[in-house]
C-alpha cells in the first residue's frame, strides 16, 4: 500500500529566491498584497517539494 503525499506547506518566493510568504497547505492563497511581477510557489510535502511560477498582473 502506498502512502498518500500530505501537502504540508506553501511558500511564495520572489525572483531573487526570498521567501515572502509561508502558511500551511491551502487551495486558495491571497496574492492581493503582492506587487505585479514575476513568483514562485513552492509546495512542500512529506517527501518532495514543487516548484511552479505565475505572473500576478
């Protein structure tokens, strides 16, 4: 039996690699407060961590 991946956290990073903001998993995040430009969301679970970019306009 396989073990499900739980989704522990999720980090905004800027385009330097600074982390902005660190909550724990939620399927939504409020990017209202960020500048237009360029992030990064990483999302880390028990054994792996995902990367992806957007571009908040």
């Amino acid at each position: 039996m396989q073990s499900v991946n739980q989704k522990e956290s999720v980090s905004i990073l800027n385009h330097l690699g600074q982390k902005l903001f660190t909550s724990s998993y939620s399927e939504k995040i409020d990017v209202s407060n960020l500048a237009s430009g360029l992030y990064y969301l990483e999302i880390r679970t028990d054994n792996e961590i995902y990367f992806t970019k957007f571009l908040k306009q």
